[in-house]
C-alpha cells in the first residue's frame, strides 16, 4: 500500500509509493490505468494501444480538459462500465459508438503514434490487431459474462464460478488473445470431478422457524416450498432442533 498505510478505498491511477523489499527502502511511481488482460498478450495490446494514441492524438487534444466538461467525462465513464461496447460516448463535440470511436478515431491515432516513434512495424500490426479484434468480435467482460450465463443454465452457481475459473486459468496459460476464445457451452462439465464439495450442491435458501413458531406455520411452509425438514433456531440465531414433515405428521395424527 503506498506509503505502507491503507491510502483509501480509491487509490490514484498515478502514485508515488513507498516499500521495503529485502529490508532496503525504496520509492516507486505505480501506473494503473492499463486494463487487465485476461492474457499476456491482451494486456500487452491495451498498453500498445494506450501509448500509440498518447503518441500518435492531433495537437488539439493536448489539452483536453479545456476541450471537454468533466460531465460528459462522467458520463462517457458510466456509460462505459454499464453497456459497454454498446455505449454511446461523447467524444468532441458529438456521439459515437465505442466501435466507431476506436477503429475510426482512436485506433488510427495509435498506428501514427507508434509509427512515428519507430515501434517496428510487424509489433505495431501485430498488437493493434489485437484491439480491433477484440472490438469487432470479444473481449473479456463479454466473454465472462455469456460463459457465465450459459453454465447457470445446467449448473448450480458454486459450479459454474468454478467451471469459468478453471477455464479462464486454462485459457490464460495458452496465450490466445480473448477475441479467439469460444463462449463455454452450458453443457460444460467441471474440471475435476474430486473438487466437488458440499458447498457445490448445498441449499443456502433456507427458511427456519423459531421453537415459539406454530405448527400449522410450518406446516404451510413445507408445504409452500416443497421441503420435508426445517431447521429451528433460537433468537440468537443458533440451531437448537430440526423439525421433519414426518414429526408433524406423528403429531397431528396423535
């Protein structure tokens, strides 16, 4: 953490930072705007990509805080995190989709910035590639999200986290950038059977009742929700009993 102290719950994207690695001090100056992969060469591209366009932008946009009322920033960024490629984004006067923003504008930028500082051509069309790629066909959020969504359909929701973990590591590890990966299948199993835990199959949507509770209360809630046992808890919250569809039935027959 910078200066060794909790800094926040939001840290700076640009900070001056303070550490101690085999007992000898030393400052650093961390950079976090570059995007997260999901793979190597992904995470390589969004920084090619960055630094291209900081290179490469028209001398009008050196000062693009003139240029631009921070509300519309605010609003480009909200809209962003909530549709993304499909956001709209104001951008210099006018609306544009993310997609003709960053293969019209922004990419063109980029291939002039990295060009003109002598980045060798074939890396240039190599990671750029990457990010129009990604634009036209899939990036990581969509591809979490679709997987995530199709898994739910035949599995339980402690499995499919664990089916789309499993395959992000197994899909990271290959290095095929994310635009190349196939959405999982619903039908996708897990990957190691001997990983299955009680949590994986357990309910967690359970109704309790109190030892005060009465039994026709329960018995209309067996019956609502199709279950055979119910857990009774104290006011404190602590399992004291467990009451069965049976034991009510023993009862009223008395």
């Amino acid at each position: 953490m910078a200066l060794q102290l909790h800094n926040g719950t939001v840290y700076p994207w640009n900070r001056v930072c303070y550490g101690v690695g085999n007992n000898k001090p030393h400052l650093r100056i961390e950079n976090r705007y570059i995007p997260s992969g999901p793979t190597t060469v992904d995470e390589i591209a969004n920084m090619v990509f960055w630094v291209g366009v900081m290179m490469g932008k028209p001398k009008k946009y050196d000062n693009l805080h003139k240029r631009w009322d921070f509300k519309d920033v605010k609003t480009n960024f909200f809209n962003a995190a909530r549709y993304g490629m499909a956001a709209q984004m104001y951008w210099d006067g006018s609306y544009k989709s993310c997609l003709d923003l960053i293969l019209n504008e922004l990419l063109p930028m980029a291939y002039k910035g990295l060009y003109k500082f002598g980045v060798a051509p074939k890396d240039v069309e190599y990671y750029l590639a990457i990010i129009k790629n990604r634009v036209k066909a899939l990036n990581g959020s969509e591809w979490t999200v679709r997987s995530y969504r199709h898994l739910l359909k035949s599995h339980k929701r402690f499995e499919a986290m664990q089916i789309l973990t499993s395959k992000l590591y197994e899909k990271q590890e290959q290095g095929h950038p994310v635009a190349t990966w196939r959405i999982l299948e619903e039908t996708t199993e897990l990957p190691d059977a001997d990983s299955r835990v009680v949590k994986h199959i357990m309910s967690t949507d359970i109704f309790s009742v109190y030892k005060t509770d009465s039994i026709e209360l329960v018995l209309n809630i067996m019956e609502w929700k199709n279950i055979h046992h119910m857990p009774v808890i104290s006011h404190d919250k602590e399992l004291i009993g467990v009451l069965s569809w049976k034991d009510i039935k023993d009862f009223k027959d008395e």
